[in-house]
C-alpha cells in the first residue's frame, strides 16, 4: 500500500529536517506519496499568508501530514500557523510522549509519560482583547457590572473558555490511548482550586469519563504547580497525564528536560479523522541552513504517524534505529554530544544517513 501524506516543509531548520525525516520514513520500506508544501515566514514572502490554502487542503484530502516547525515572530500580530492549522482542522488532541533513550545525557533514566494536552481551547482560544482600545474598555466595564470585581482600566485582557464537549472528548481520547496502549493510569492535571469554572469544570467532567473506565484504568487529579514538582522529584508515579492547553504546553517542555531535551521529543496533533506529526521544538532560526540540528524529534514523530497509519512492524525498526544510532553516539549531532562544540558531532543529513544504514 502507498500512503498519502502531506509534508509541510516549515521555515528556519524545518526544511532540512523535513528532508531528514522524509528520507528516513522511505527507508523504513513503506512506499508515500508525499504531497510537499510550504508554509511559514519563508513561504509568506511571496504567498502573502503564512498559510497558503494549498496547505490546508492537502491536509484535508490525505487525512495524515508531517509538519516541520513554523516560526511565529512575537508582536508583529502575525497569527501562530501552528495554531491555525490545530484549530482550522479541528486536531483537538495534541498527544505527546516522554520517553527516555539510551544514550541522551539526561538526569533522569527510564522516563515513560504521555502527555494528551488539549489543543483548542483555553488561554489558547487567541480571544484576545489588546490594552487601550475602545473594545477592551467596553468589555472591562461589562465584566465589571456583571462580575462586580474592579479590573485596572489599562489592562489587557485574553479570555479562557473550557468547555464541557472539549474537555469530553480529550479525557475519553487520554483513556482510550491509555487502554489501547496498556497504560494503567490517567491523571488530570488543572489548577481548580483557583479557576473553578474552568479548571474546575474540566475536573468535574474529567471524573465523570473517568467512570466508563473504572477498573480498567486508574483515574486520579492533580494540580499543576504541585505535579510539575512531583514530575521532578517522582516521575515513576505517573503515566498518562491529560490538561487543559496552557498547562500541557508547558507540562511538554517539562517532560521534555526530563527525557534529554528537545531535540528528541515526538509529537502529533490529532482529531476525528486527520493527524498532523511535528516535533515539540520550534524552527531554531538561528540554525536555519546550516545542517546542524538534531531530527530526531521529527523522526520520532514519524514513528507516532507509522503506528497511526498501524504500520507497527515499520515503526518498530524505524524506533530501533534511532535508539541505536543514539546510543552509539557516533553519528550524532552536536546536542547529543558530551560538549556542544564536539569536532565529531555529525549534521543533521548524516544523523538520518545513519539511521536510514541502522534499518538495513
Ligand atoms: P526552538 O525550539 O525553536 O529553539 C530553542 C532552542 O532549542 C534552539 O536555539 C536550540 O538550541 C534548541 N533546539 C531546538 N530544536 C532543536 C533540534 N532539533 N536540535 C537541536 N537543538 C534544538 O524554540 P524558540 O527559539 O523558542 O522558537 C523559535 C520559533 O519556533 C518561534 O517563532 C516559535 O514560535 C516557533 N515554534 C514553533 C513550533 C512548531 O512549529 N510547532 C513549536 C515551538 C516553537
């Protein structure tokens, strides 16, 4: 069988890693037939959007895409394409795994957690109300009469809707994937106690699917300031982990430094019939053209796109190569190296060379 899928290239380091990543997917064996696109700063130049319809569209006929990362340059009102694509789309989950290599200088050994974060509302929701103007005035003084709290007149204000349906159907996604994964627990993260009608709300329905699963698979709350320490001190209690958007963005990275870092950290955005793979890392600029980053993350999270598509004997290899270039540490990049500035690290197109003659 040969798959549809669509590439989407990505700006800063995206397209090489691209490049890295499809390579390596073809030499697991599986035949594609990659639909390749641009999106991003570097396609915007002369599309006049980030987001070319193009894009979308592929992403809609072939149902499964691998993304590179997207840059969003800070306060030039330049709308995050990430987010665009999650929300056009509708990819509520975002699900991402932390699992430890052999080999990564890490802290910690033998971190196995998954993190399913929300992916379309919340702080997330880009309802923002920008300090100073006539609207966001309004809006204060609304809050003000129907909230009866005084909010300072120059505030800047961004609205955090969790919704009963969105948080339904993330839950039930984080205990079907712990099922169909042979995980043992879910643990919902929010901060409750402060926000009750939102955090509050998720735990209140949180709870409710947890009951369909009940003894089948553990079900248990925490909140987020008290796991991220529990996360450093005791990472072994957990397993499955589902939050609102903000806290599993952050909750990501954090996962991220416990398993080495984010240049080997996987990731998928998934909803009702499509999925889209990228890693957890954004496009690092600064390395743009130089063939230097580490593709493991986007290598891996064409792992996660081979078991979706239930290629499971393909992303075995495919998973086991990469182990075994890693703890070989020989054709590795630079950030796997005991020192930054190792003469013998290797480019990003020699790590997957590497990968691709570990598969044979
Ligand atoms: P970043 O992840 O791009 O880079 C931060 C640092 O991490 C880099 O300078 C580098 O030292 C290291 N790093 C990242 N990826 C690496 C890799 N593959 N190999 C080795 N080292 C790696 O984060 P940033 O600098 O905060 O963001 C840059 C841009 O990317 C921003 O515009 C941001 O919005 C965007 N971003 C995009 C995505 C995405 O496309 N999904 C995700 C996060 C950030």
């Amino acid at each position: 069988m040969t798959y549809n899928v669509t590439l989407i290239r990505g700006d800063g380091v995206g397209p090489e890693l691209a490049e890295a990543a499809r390579r390596v997917l073809e030499g697991t064996g599986i035949k594609f037939n990659w639909d390749i696109v641009d999106a991003g700063v570097d396609i915007m130049e002369t599309a006049g959007t980030p987001l070319p319809d193009n894009v979308l569209a592929s992403i809609r006929k072939n149902k499964v895409a691998i993304k590179a990362p997207i840059t969003t340059p800070i306060g030039t009102g330049f709308r995050s394409v990430n987010v665009a694509i999650r929300k056009e789309l509708d990819l509520y989950t975002c699900l991402r795994p932390a699992k430890s290599y052999k080999g990564v200088r890490s802290k910690y050994q033998d971190i196995d957690l998954v993190i399913v974060r929300e992916n379309t509302e919340d702080l997330y929701a880009g309802i923002e109300f920008e300090e100073g103007r006539p609207e966001t005035k309004k809006l204060i003084k609304e809050i003000e009469t129907i909230g009866k709290k005084p909010i300072r007149p120059d505030s800047g204000i961004s609205i955090k809707p969790i919704s009963k349906q969105g948080t339904e159907r993330i839950v039930r996604f984080a205990f079907d994937y712990a099922v169909e994964n042979k995980r043992k627990k879910v643990t919902a993260i929010t901060k409750a106690n402060i926000m009750k009608y939102t955090d509050g709300l998720f735990f209140h329905v949180a709870r409710e699917v947890a009951k369909d699963y009940e003894g089948r698979i553990e079900y248990e709350e925490r909140l987020i300031d008290n796991m991220c320490m529990q996360l450093v001190q005791k990472p072994e209690l957990y397993d499955v982990m589902v939050l609102p958007n903000l806290y599993g963005d952050i909750l990501s990275d954090l996962c991220a430094g416990l398993t080495g870092g984010l240049g080997i950290a996987p990731g998928a955005n998934i909803g009702k019939d499509i999925a889209v793979f990228e890693a957890v890392h954004g496009s690092a600029p600064k390395y743009k053209g130089q063939n230097k980053v580490n593709p493991t993350a986007l290598i891996l999270s064409g792992v996660m796109m081979l078991r979706y598509l239930k290629e499971t004997k393909a992303a075995d290899k495919l998973e086991a190569a990469v182990a075994q270039v890693i703890v070989e540490g020989k054709a590795v990049t630079y950030d796997m190296k005991p020192h930054r500035d190792d003469p013998t690290a290797v480019g990003t197109s020699q790590m997957a060379d590497a990968i691709i003659a570990a598969m044979k």
